[in-house]
C-alpha cells in the first residue's frame, strides 16, 4: 500500500514495523509518538514517464517543476495516484513548486497503485509520475518510455519505522527491532544493493549507523 495508508495502519496500531517513502510525513509520524524508532534504509530516484513521442516536449527540460509546467501548458493527460501514497506526496510537492493547481480532464486521480497508474497512463497515452523501481518492474507491461528523469528534487529515500508498543500491548516489538536491525544490517545493505531486475538495480542501501 501507499505510504499514507501504511502510516495510518501504524497510527491505529494495526502493524508493527512500516517501511515507507515520504520524510515529511514520516517525521511528523515519530514526533507524534505513534513510532518507537526510524532508520534509513535506501533510496532511489521518482521519473515521469509518458508516451515516447512525448508531446508535452519533457524530455530536455531544465527541472522538474519545467517539466510538470509543460504537462499543464499541454493538457497532457497525466494520471495522479491521488491515494496519498509517498509518490503522490511527491507529486503535490512539484506541483506546488511549479505554482500550480493542476485541474480539469487532462489530470485523472487514480487513488491506485503505482502498476495500476502506468498501466492507465498507457492507455490514456498520458503522463504519470513514478518510483524506478515499480516503473523497471513494470515497463514492459507498458508502450511509455521515461520523459524526464535527474532532477535533485526527484531523491525517493525510504525509511523503516518500528511501531511504539506503548500504543497496542499486541505489538510484536521485538519482531519489528528483528526487521529493523536485519533491513540495516551489512547482509540486509547487502540484499538490497544486489537485487536487480533485467540488469538494472532497484534501490541503492543508505544506512549509516
């Protein structure tokens, strides 16, 4: 699931470890209590893919807020995941950045998946914003190709958040400081940094004890 709806699982105590992808929200998460611990654990970039004729003309922007300000000149159909999920999060902060509110029928709310989204996007021959690593696992499911790409702001850090046991005596803490210790220790980096799919690596490991 999204990062918002595995955060909100953690708030009402309904998991015991979270491993998510929006900083923002994460830090709000552990000043509010609801976390016993929070680790880096990896990280890899968001892209915005698109036909590969690309008639929004992205490729070659100059940074992403160019990029989306060219989808919303356009009218590109762009589908939003719209389930406040960690890339949807990313998605307003562009926005937002670009100092616009996009609306109207180019720009469809998904309140799906990331697969779901490309796979939509194909069909609308439309935009979406999304995480490498769905997108190297998804891509040919799809006929998009990636339209931009290296903008510093498109950083996808992941971290993982053990649950406080103070607020459900259910918790199974010492199962989650198992996950949490094992993800950051040198084998779990380790795992990470090889997991490849057709060549290309999906995440790169960040812990730093």
């Amino acid at each position: 699931m999204g990062t918002g709806a595995a955060l909100k699982l953690g708030e009402n105590a309904d998991a015991d470890v979270l491993l998510v992808h929006a900083r923002a929200q994460e830090d709000a998460f552990m000043a509010a209590g609801h976390g016993a611990e929070r680790r880096d654990v990896m990280y890899n970039d968001f892209i915005v893919v698109g036909p590969r004729s690309d008639p929004a003309g992205l490729k070659g922007s100059v940074s992403s807020t160019a990029a989306f300000a060219k989808l919303e000149a356009a009218k590109a159909a762009f589908v939003s995941r719209g389930d406040k999920s960690g890339t949807h999060v990313k998605e307003l902060d562009i926005w937002k950045a670009a100092k616009i509110t996009p609306a109207g029928a180019w720009y469809k709310e998904a309140g799906q998946g990331m697969e779901q989204v490309l796979i939509m996007a194909d069909g609308l021959q439309g935009y979406a914003l999304a995480d490498r690593g769905t997108w190297i696992a998804v891509k040919d499911k799809t006929s998009l190709d990636i339209c931009y790409e290296g903008d510093a702001g498109l950083f996808n850090p992941y971290g993982v958040i053990t649950v406080a046991p103070s607020k459900n005596p259910a918790i199974n803490a010492a199962g989650a400081k198992t996950f949490l210790d094992w993800l950051t220790s040198a084998r779990g980096q380790e795992l990470i940094a090889s997991f490849k799919l057709g060549g290309q690596t999906l995440f790169f490991p960040n812990y730093k004890p």
